[in-house]
C-alpha cells in the first residue's frame, strides 16, 4: 500500500483503478486529506466510481445493521483442527 501511495503522490488525479483500490480506506478515513481530496474529486466526475463508493457504504451499513450471531459450542476448535488437517495435506 505504501507504495501505491508514493505513486498517488506524483500524480495530479487518480484514475478508476486507484480509487477502488483505495475506496475502503477513503471511506475509513485512514488517507491523507490530499489523497482523499483527490478521491472526492475523482467521484464527483466518475459515475462508476461514485457508484462504486455508494454502493460500498451502503454494504458496510447493511452489515453492520445485522446481528451478531454466536458460533456453536466447539466450532472453533473444530474449524482449527481441521485447518491444522488441510495444510497438512
């Protein structure tokens, strides 16, 4: 990631494939404000992207408006166990 911010850097603007790359950071705050000014430009000309974005956040909402559920009793020893199997094949 550090070094697709380096390149973010050198560029005036961002093309598609940075600013999907980048849309879950962008949307968690964890960039730059100049790369996340870069994004929100990005967006507002893009309509795919913006889309893109929309649609990312309306997903983390959904599912953050879910319950939680809990596991089975045992599941995960059981699901390490047979992990452990797997890799060991």
């Amino acid at each position: 990631m550090i070094s697709r911010l380096f390149q973010l850097f050198k560029k005036r603007s961002l093309g598609c494939p940075e600013v999907r790359a980048l849309a879950s950071d962008f949307m968690d705050g964890d960039l730059s404000k100049r790369v996340s000014s870069k994004i929100e430009s990005h967006i507002e000309l893009c309509a795919a992207c913006a889309a893109f974005v929309r649609t990312m956040r309306a997903t983390v909402q959904m599912l953050s408006a879910m319950p939680r559920s809990t596991l089975p009793p045992g599941f995960g020893e059981r699901l390490s166990e047979r992990l452990s199997g797997e890799r060991g094949q």
